[in-house]
C-alpha cells in the first residue's frame, strides 16, 4: 500500500456550457474509472494469492511434521538421534508456517474490506451510466416541446449530481491509506520475521 497516496490525480472537474449536451464520455470520470478497475483487480489479486499461499504453507507445515514423524522412526532402527532432532525441528517449523497462514488470514480479510467497497463503487457506476443513457435519450427529444425539455433537463440535473459525488467518492477512495488494512499488512510482516527467525533457528539445530 506504500505510495497509494497520490495515486490519483486531482484531474479536477468538467465544464459544459449550460444548455448544451452533457459530455457523456466524461474524461475527469474515464480516468478516475481505469484507475478504479485496475486497482479493483489488484485488490481481488491481493486475496486470492494470500488465501493460496495460507493453505499450501498450512499443507507444508502438515507435510513437514509427518516426515519429522517417519525420520524419527526411522533413525530409532539405527539407534541415533538424527530423527528426535529433526522430528522436534519439524514441529516448530509447522508452527512458523501456521503463523505465517495466520498473518495471510489477517491480509485476507484486511482486503476484503476494501473488495466490498469497490463492489459497492462499482453498482453506483453501473447505475451512473444507466442515467447517462436515460439523459442522451431525452436530449434527443428535448426540443419537441416544454415537456420534453423539462424532461432532459431533469434527467442532466440527476446525471450531473450522481456524477459528481462519484467522481468525488472515487478520487476519495483511491487516495486513501486505509489505516486498518496497513494494520493487518503490519501485523503480517511482523509474524513472517518472527517466523523465519524461528525456521533459522531450527536450522542451526539439526
């Protein structure tokens, strides 16, 4: 998350002269919009990475103490201590995995949050550009007679109100820190020291 601040540009706001027809293919907004997609596929890439790296290194942990296991069987035909020193190296291996599942839960669910915010930014864009069609079509019509005209004008005043704060709520959204997932990312290098530190250590033991 370090340098999302500034991510987006303060592109700032579109000006059309009143009267005429509203640009539809907004530029202020396209931008803000690429920017949103790619940043919603990264988010969705965030998660389903770290819940694939938790569950293989939750196999590997499982996998390592059973061979501890079988190696400790196996040296105790021959009489020698290599198995009870790798078997007791294992566990505390399995246990620096596990931790490290643990702090990809936190990152999992840290993002998720974030993946439920952009969905919900994502439906008020689609209902944005459900205005945008109903405005083109009514300024078609518009200067049919007064009616038609109220019609269109009602139509932009709506389209340019749900516009704006979307063009606002989405710069917002993409410049934010989001303190409580940089906690969760914090917590999660934290336990992946500590968890090499301890896999190092059970190195230098056997």
């Amino acid at each position: 998350m370090k340098g999302l601040k500034g991510f987006v540009k303060d592109v700032g706001t579109s000006v059309q002269k009143i009267g005429a027809k509203p640009t539809t293919n907004d530029d202020v907004f396209n931008e803000l919009k690429n920017r949103f997609d790619g940043y919603k596929r990264c988010c969705e890439a965030i998660k389903a990475n770290s819940d694939r790296l938790a569950s293989s290194l939750k196999d590997v942990g499982k996998n390592y103490t059973a061979l501890g296991v079988e190696l400790d069987t196996f040296f105790a035909f021959e009489g020698t201590p290599d198995g009870t020193r790798f078997k007791n190296s294992s566990e505390n291996f399995s246990k620096a995995t596990n931790d490290v599942a643990v702090g990809l839960g936190l990152i999992s669910s840290g993002i998720e949050v974030i993946i439920n915010q952009n969905e919900g930014l994502k439906k008020r864009i689609a209902h944005r550009h459900d205005l945008c069609i109903d405005m083109d079509f009514a300024f078609k019509d518009k200067d049919k007679d007064s009616k038609s005209e109220t019609k269109y004008k009602e139509a932009r005043i709506k389209y340019e109100e749900v516009n704006d704060k979307l063009i606002t709520d989405l710069r917002q959204h993409l410049n934010e820190q989001h303190g409580d997932f940089q906690r969760h990312y914090k917590n999660f290098v934290q336990a992946q020291r500590d968890s090499f530190a301890l896999m190092a250590q059970q190195a230098q033991s056997l």
